[in-house]
C-alpha cells in the first residue's frame, strides 16, 4: 500500500471515530451561523412593525387626556364622556377578539405571510389617519372597531412567522424581541405625544389630531417594507443558497414541534380550544393581559393623577415603560436558555401584584411611592408576554394548530382590555383608583398561581412520557 494510500485510509478511520460531542458542538455552529442570517432579516422588521402597531392602539390613551387644559383633548373636542371613552376601548377590545382566529385562518390557508401582514398594516394605518378628523362619538367607535378588525390578526400572524423559522427553544426571545417593543412603544408614545402638544391649534389641528396623523402616515409607509423584506417560509426564501434552505428545514424537522402548513384534525382543535391545559395557559394569558391594557390605556392617565399636568405625564411614562423593555428583554433570554419560562412568570407576576397590592393600600397622597411601584408593576407584567406566549406554542396539541393557538392566546388581549377599561373608574381618580389597582393585584397574582399549577402538569406529564395528540413523544417545556 503506497503512503498516500495509507494517509486516506488513516483519514477515513479518524473521521468515523469522531465523537458525538465534537458533531454536537459543528452543528451548534452551523445552528448559530443560520440563526444570525434570519435573526438579521426578520426581526428588526417585525420589532419595528409591531412597535408601529402598538403606537396605533395605544395612541388613544394618550390622545384622552393631551392638552386637556386648554380644552383640546380628544374628549373634550368630540364631546365624549369617560363612559364613551371605555365603550370606545371595548369595540375595539371585541372586534380585537373575534377577528384573531379568522385572520390567522386566511394566513395559514389562503395567504403568505409578508402580504397579509401588509394588508393589515395598511388598513389599520389609514384608519389611524382617518381618526384625526373623527369629530363625534359615534364616527370614533365606528372607526376604533375597523382598527381592531385589521390589528387583530398581526401579532398572532408574527408568531406564526416565528414559528415558521425558530427551533421551540428560540422562540421566546425572539417573540420577547418583537413584542418588547410594546413597552418601547410606550416609550415613544409618551414622547411623541408630548412633542404633539406643542403642535396644539397648528393648522387648525388639535395636538391629539397630530398625533394620528404622524403615527397613522409612518404606518401606511411602512407597509411597502412587509411586501419587500418580509422572510415567508424557509423553501422560498431567495436569500438562502439551496443548502441553507434544506438545512433550515432540516433543524425544524428534528423537534416533533416542528412547524408545519397542514391542515389539522378535529380531535386537535378542539384539544386546542378546550383543553384543559391549554384552557390553563389562555387563562394566564388573559389575567395578564387585564394588567397589561391596564396600564396601555390609563397609564397616562395615572400618572395624571399623581399630580402632574396632561403634557408632563406623556414624558413621566416613559421611564416605567423603558425600564420594563430592559427587563423584559433579560428575562425571555433567560426563560430559553435555561427552559424556566413558568418560574420567571410565576415571580414577575409576583412582584407586580405586590406593587399594585401596596398601591392600594398606600396614602392617596403618597406619590413618589406610589410612582415607584406602578415602575415595578410594568417591569412584572411586560416581562410575562414573550414567555406565555412562547410556552403555548411550545407545548400546542400538535405543530398542525400553531396558528390557532397563536390566536386564541392573542384573543385573550381583547377580553382584557375590555374588563381593564370598567375598572378603572373616573369617579375614583381623588381616591387614587382602588378598584384598578386592586383588581390589577389580583390578576397577576392569578397569573402567578396558574403558571406555577401548568409547570406542575408539564413536569408530571415528561415523567410520564405523555404523548401529543398525534401519538409522539414530546418534551413538554417549562
């Protein structure tokens, strides 16, 4: 045998006796390279979108109170009450519930993903435009209800999305990535709004009027960036080379989570709808999202309260929700890496409920107390949404329902914005709004008790190698 001979054969025998750990730590690489590549091309954009999505709910929150010593808030000039102000948010709240499922069904079935986001986007910025000349009570709730329709269905059609490129242990950082700019759209609400103010009686224009009129147009612009660099599915993505795609299809396939466009059974939507642990994972859901509307549409209102003018209170809600983005973000890193998503719900939502609790029982007058604790009860409950989120689509029925669990889990938001809005009573602002704040401190408590009873289940139903509803064995995250 000649010595290159040899040398081949020599080869050939170290590459077969290279250990499992070494292929292990090749394949984490290559994981972490394809990673990088949709991490840079889905969620800046998603992030940016959904931000723009929750300035366009939110906005009204601010719009409420905006100049309102001058007499040109948006209850003062469409003649509004703070009952037709709620029954505003409700509308909303109920077209956001019922237009969720439907919406997701169209995506997975009839649309790909970058158009129908678009269209969305589209017709909630025109409507968010339209609303600056809404000049009475009915016009405002008609139009408030159109918006809930078309935003219903984009932040449960952006998991899809995620679930259409991530691995189960990916997702709730990158769901964190995307939602956590709800808490960044805090942030800039508050000081868009206040710069608005300034604008008051410009052009004829009220500042509220600014406002959805800036906010409304940076929308409708931002639809032409879904239809160009929206990443679909990974067998079209263009720019992947023909071995990316095979290897990010390949990397989903070896989870029996993996993400798939079939069509599910019966027996799988309705473990979906009703069963009794998913039924436990929307009820967390929903007791977090009461907090969360909570504070997206009275926020400012709140710290109005606490005796700061209408326009100093746009700035003042900005650092609560700033310090809970930063939070939110080390806490979906952390549910991943180390699979805690139950424990990091179950003592965020602790810690909020104990902030709302002592604002109950605090004096009236207590102000920087109680300004400190409405900045820890945003840090609670904002850091809950990527994880929750991500937990009910790591452990769905089957990878068949992952857009109607998405869904169904996104509808909860409608149902808690509309019991946030009759809890936090106008009547009640000299006496610092008990029922809110008690009502707030019971929900997340809720949340707490519930996270911990499903990491109870899921714990239980590994030992016993529980299967999914098609027959596989799955390990149930925590």
């Amino acid at each position: 045998m000649s010595n290159d001979a040899s040398d081949i054969k020599m080869e050939t025998v170290h590459l077969e006796n290279i250990t499992n750990k070494q292929i292990d730590e090749c394949d984490t690489k290559a994981h972490a390279r394809l990673r990088r590549r949709i991490d840079r091309r889905l969620l800046p954009l998603c992030a940016w979108l959904y931000l723009m999505n929750y300035l366009d709910r939110s906005n009204i929150g601010n719009a409420k109170i905006l100049n309102q010593e001058t007499g040109d808030s948006l209850l003062q000039k469409t003649g509004m009450r703070a009952i037709d102000y709620s029954l505003t948010i409700t509308v909303f709240s109920i077209a956001y519930s019922i237009f969720d499922v439907p919406s997701n069904w169209v995506l997975k079935r009839y649309c790909r993903p970058s158009l129908w986001l678009a269209f969305l986007a589209l017709g909630w910025g025109a409507l968010t435009l339209g609303f600056a000349w809404a000049d009475n009570v009915s016009v405002v709730i008609a139009i408030r209800f159109f918006i809930g329709v078309f935003e219903a269905g984009f932040f449960p059609g952006i998991v899809y999305v995620i679930a259409a490129w991530y691995r189960s242990e990916e997702r709730a950082f990158r769901i964190c990535i995307v939602s956590s700019s709800a808490t960044l759209a805090g942030c800039f609400g508050g000081c868009i709004a206040y710069g608005m103010a300034f604008l008051n009686r410009k052009g004829n224009l009220a500042g509220y009027q600014w406002l959805f009129i800036v906010e409304g147009a940076i929308t409708i612009l931002c639809t032409s960036l879904i239809v160009a660099f929206m990443p679909n599915f990974p067998d079209t993505a263009k720019w992947l080379s023909e071995e990316e795609k095979d290897f990010a299809q390949r990397r989903l396939g070896e989870q029996s989570v993996s993400f798939t466009s079939e069509p599910a059974s019966r027996r799988e939507i309705i473990e979906t709808c009703v069963g009794p642990r998913m039924l436990g994972h929307y009820c967390a859901y929903l007791s977090n999202a009461i907090v969360i509307n909570s504070l997206v549409y009275f926020c400012p209102t709140i710290v109005a309260g606490l005796g700061y003018t209408s326009i100093e209170a746009q700035l003042m809600t900005v650092p609560p929700w700033a310090l809970g983005y930063i939070l939110c973000l080390c806490l979906a890193w952390t549910a991943d890496h180390f699979n805690q998503r139950s424990l990091i719900v179950t003592v965020a939502s602790i810690g909020s409920g104990a902030a709302f609790l002592a604002t109950t029982l605090l004096p009236v007058t207590a102000y920087r107390k109680k300004y400190a604790c409405l900045i820890i009860s945003c840090c609670g409950v904002f850091s809950n949404i990527a994880p929750l989120t991500s937990w009910v689509i790591c452990n769905m029925p089957s990878p068949r329902v992952v857009g109607l669990a998405a869904a169904l889990n996104n509808a909860m938001v409608g149902i808690g914005s509309i019991i946030a809005l009759w809890i936090w009573k106008d009547s009640e602002k000299s006496t610092g709004y008990p029922t809110g704040n008690s009502v707030c401190a019971a929900c997340s408590f809720v949340t707490a008790v519930v996270a911990f009873g499903l990491r109870w289940t899921y714990t239980r139903m590994n030992r016993m190698n529980i299967l999914d509803t098609t027959g596989i064995a799955r390990d149930w995250k925590l």
